[in-house]
C-alpha cells in the first residue's frame, strides 16, 4: 500500500491515503468493552460507511504546512466520533429511520441507548480532541467547544424552524453556518495549528472552510430534490415530505406569487398525502420559481468565496493540489 | 457576608461559604443565550435547589491545601454542570416526571430539548473544567473524561439490570462505584490537584471519595425505604414501586426464602396495583430479611474506611474538618 507520492521531495497524501489511515485509527479505538449496550452502538455508527470528510479535511489541512499528517491524526479521529455523534442524537431527534442506507441506532436499540451512547461518543470525542501538543492543548480544545456549542445551536435553530413558515434567508444561512460550516472549519483550522501554521494561516483555512461548509450544505438540499435517484444516498424528495426548511422552500416561500403560496400552504398542511404526488407538486413550484439556478448560483458565490480564501494561503500550489480536488467533488458531486 | 474565618492564621471556608461561592459562580454562566429553547432548560436546571455537592467537595479539598479556594471554582463548576447534565439524561432515560419537587425538563419543554439541552451543558462542563492551569489540564481532563465516560458506563449498567433478576451484590457495588462514587472521588480529586497536593495526597482523596460516595448511594438506597416521609425529597417507596435493583432489593432476592421470594415475585411482575400496597408487602420482607441493619452495617463500613484514608492524609486537623463535618450530615441525613 503506497501512503505517500514524493513531490519536490516532499510528502503529499491523497484523499485515498488519509481516509485509509482514519479507517485505520478509527478501527483501533478500543470499544470491545463492557457493558456492551452502551458499546455495541458506537461501534455500529463508527464503522459504518462514512465520507470521513472532517478528518480527511484536518489531515489535509496539517499536510499543507507538514509531511507529517499523524499529528492531527487523534484530534481528526475526535472531531469524525463528535460529527457521528451529532449524528446519533439528531437522528433520535428526528425520528429517522435509516442512516447511509441502515437502520439508525434508535431502530436497532431503542432511544435510550441511543441518548447515552451518544453522551459516551461525545466524551470520547473530547478524549481524542486532547490528545495534541500540550503548548496547543487550549486552543484547541477551547476551538472544538466553541464549535461543538454552535453545532448544537444550529441544531435547535432548525428544529425551531420546523414549526415556522416565516424562517428568512439570512436565519437560514446562519443556522446552516452552525449546524454545518463550522465543524468543517474548526476540521481545517486544528488541522492547520497541528501542522504548525501561523495563526494568521490557520484562520484564513477556518474562513475557507466557513464557506465550503455552506455550499456543502446548500448543494446537499439542492441534491435532496435534483439529485440523481440511483446515485443519491436518501430517497430524494425527503425534505419536500417532512416540510424541512431547507433553501429550496424558504426561497419558495419568499419568492411565490399568490397562486403559488396557497399552492405551498396546502401541501405544507396536507396530511396523508401521496409522497409522489406532493414531491412532483412542490418541485413543480421550485422549477417554475427557477430555484435550481438560484440555488447552483449561491453554491457558486460560496464555492468562489472559499477559492479566494484559499489562494492567499502562501502554500506551494503543489501542496494545495488535493485538497482542491477533495473540495471540487464535493462541489460536483451529484449524490 | 463573611466568607472565611481565621483559624490558626490560615483561611478555612465553611460549607455555607463555599455553597455561596459555588452559587455565585454558577449565576455567572452566561445562559441568557440564543436559541432560547436550548438555553431555557440549562438555566432552569443550574439554578434549580441542588445541595451542590459535588462542587462544595472541589473546593474543599483545594481549602485542605491551599488557602485559595478559587484556584478551583472553575473546574468545580464543570463538576456540577456535568453532573446536572446526567441528572438531565438519566431522567429522560428513565421517564422520571419530577426532580427536587420540580417537574423534569423533559416534561416542561419535550424530549428533544432534554437531549439537546443536555449535549449542550456536557460541552459546557467541559469548558469550565478546561479552565486551569496548563501543566495540570492534561491530568484534570484524562481524569474528568475517564470518569464521565464511567458515569454513562454506571447508567447503562443501572438500565441492564433492570431487565434482569439475579444481579450479585458484587455487580450492584461496580454499578454504584460507576454511577456515583467515582464523580465524588473526581471532585475530590480534582481539587487537591488544583490545591497543588502531592500526586499521593491526590490519590488518597480519590480513594476517600470512593468510599463516601458508595457509602452515600447505599443511604440513598436506604432513605427510599426508610427515610423520614415529611422531609425526604422523593416519596417514599419510588424504587419499590418501580422495581428498582437497589442494595435491598438485590440483598431480599438472595436472602429470601422460598415463600419469601415467591411473595416477591409475585410484587416484582405484578401489574396494575396499589403503590401503598405494594410498598408495605416489600417492606415486610425486607423487614423479615433484617435488612436495613445489614444496609446500614454496611454503609458504616464504607464510612469507616472513608474516614481511615482521611486520617492517613497529612494535613492539620483545624483544615480536616469542614470536610469532616458536611460527610457526617450526609452520614446522619434523613432525607
């Protein structure tokens, strides 16, 4: 197995090699432990069939400024158990049945095992998170709960939305900004303070990552309804179903004429409702509101934004090269 | 207000000051936060009446060393936050409708705030408990994460054995050291380190606080069954009612005899009955069993030896007895 290709004599991972090696660090923490209900589901969430792309993203980030990305490798592997245990407990939230095609934890185990297994990822989260350079070990600690608060902030915000038709664009964008951007952000920020960067560097990374974050997540509604039904992971159309705010709706909602709101309204209050039917009408409204264009146009600005930032990083381009490509796919990607 | 006396030159705090000082420093978390719905349950649950225990033994066990209480409040105040946050979960998990005669966050706001709300107070401890000098956070964190990841550890086992009936004494004292004793040693713990006492000293009070805390489950045990109906917080009989494997549920289980134990069955699986009813017939047994003189035999033990690894610790008694003086109350405690 080939960990590295030489470049101008210096190491430069591909996304391939470092997922490699957080599956590799991911396997070895120790959950083969008792009392196993409390166990057996971390390790069923942990090693299910994840991106892993906050930890690719920190081992990136370090590897911009080092050879050497073991030394975010433990805050990567806390920062992939935290993201899983949002996961967890927003799927419990949620009421959601399937997760990367299996059944969600509250399925298998029940609500229960699902809360505290979940309080056990996120102390393992931590446990992972310290483990850097004791002249580090504030910052980053001191980044990652600041994050790991706003994540939880977003997560109120949208489950406070569900129950409001007049949530505005820019309340949107700051809830996506919590619930998404920053872990992506503090992802590529602790990854850059282990590689030894300046703080001036690792704050233009976590800016960077601020606005890939959101393009991430407004392409992850825009592919809820235009994406591609074989490749997509979810059932498209499952946030039209369950009325999710997502961009698509709010701007539905903010841009329709009368005829198109009453429209909204009544599948918005609709119950027993063919999911075909209400997917096929509300999608009708998004198209005739030219909602995809708007929305690939917003991705664009972000996607643009987060370029910007990553140019005036003064890091050889050789270097920058794969995270370039991790960031177009995800910017690409059709599933 | 006097917040210390002299006593041979140096500051000894009283319980009451230190419960202030704790209180003080919780009112100052800043909880007046948006998303309101996920700041309203943290702040009805800190400033709700709890003894404050946990925190009152951080600083005392700084005030054995240190004249400087407040070398500690911080971490102490994680303490509570972590241990109002498992309060929080627990409740969730176990359907609990009331807390220190107040409704339950779950039943005030819904069940989705308590996950939450209660994720978001675990981050939070962790930042109060991350607020200590450098050299001594990476042994403050292992330790507070070791034990956090023990408490869920204690609460799962807790919920397994409510599914069983031939749980040892032996598993239900692992079960308690988990679930309560090893947060009390922590506490202790955690303020001697902050107290600058040497890593033995540390160590000894773990052990102190391992005792007393198994010693002060085990009267929790007790009080449910035979604690002074006017003045003990819950009503009396809840564990009975509820089929919970405490101390003497487990000890009537293994010592009954045949007619015993089919009378026992016959409470543990019925369904539909009078609570009053119930609760005497068990009482009866436990009664016959002589087992609030074998509980409390054995809670004067734990006492004992709490009180042996006390007098091994090199500190002047005039310092000791704050300490000395609030285990006594929780020893003599009829509720």
């Amino acid at each position: 197995m080939q960990f590295y290709s030489y470049f101008i004599n210096k190491m430069i991972y591909s996304i391939r090699d470092l997922e490699n090696r957080i599956n590799d660090a991911i396997k070895k923490i120790p959950l083969d432990l008792s009392p196993q209900a409390l166990y057996d589901p971390i390790r069923y969430v942990l090693s299910s069939d994840g991106k892993r792309l906050r930890p690719i993203l920190t081992l990136m980030a370090t590897n911009l400024f080092s050879d050497d990305v073991s030394l975010s490798l433990s805050p990567a592997v806390g920062i992939e158990i935290f993201h899983n245990f949002t996961l967890l407990h927003d799927d419990l939230m949620d009421r959601a049945d399937m997760r990367r095609g299996n059944p969600t934890v509250h399925q298998l185990w029940g609500n229960n095992a699902a809360i505290l297994s979940g309080d056990a990822m996120l102390i393992q989260a931590y446990t992972y998170i310290a483990d850097v350079p004791l002249h580090l070990l504030p910052d980053v600690l001191s980044l990652f709960s600041k994050t790991a608060m706003e994540v939880c902030q977003g997560q109120q915000y949208d489950m406070d939305f569900e129950k409001r038709r007049d949530v505005t664009e820019a309340e949107y964008m700051e809830m996506i900004r919590l619930k998404t951007a920053v872990l992506i952000a503090c992802s590529l920020k602790i990854g850059a303070m282990l590689g030894k960067a300046s703080s001036l560097d690792s704050d233009l990374l976590y800016q960077f990552g601020i606005h890939i974050g959101m393009a991430f997540q407004l392409k992850d509604d825009l592919l809820d309804v235009y994406g591609d039904t074989k490749t997509f992971g979810k059932n498209i159309g499952g946030d039209i179903v369950c009325n999710k705010k997502t961009f698509l709706l709010i701007k539905a909602l903010e841009n329709s004429n009368a005829s198109q709101r009453k429209e909204l309204d009544k599948w918005l209050t609709a119950k027993d409702v063919d999911s075909t039917t209400k997917i096929n009408a509300v999608k009708n409204i998004y198209d005739e509101l030219n909602l995809k264009a708007i929305s690939e146009n917003l991705i664009e600005k972000y996607y643009l934004s987060a370029l910007d930032c990553f140019s005036n990083l003064p890091v050889a381009s050789a270097r920058k090269n794969e995270l370039l490509v991790l960031v177009d796919n995800l910017m690409q990607r059709h599933k």
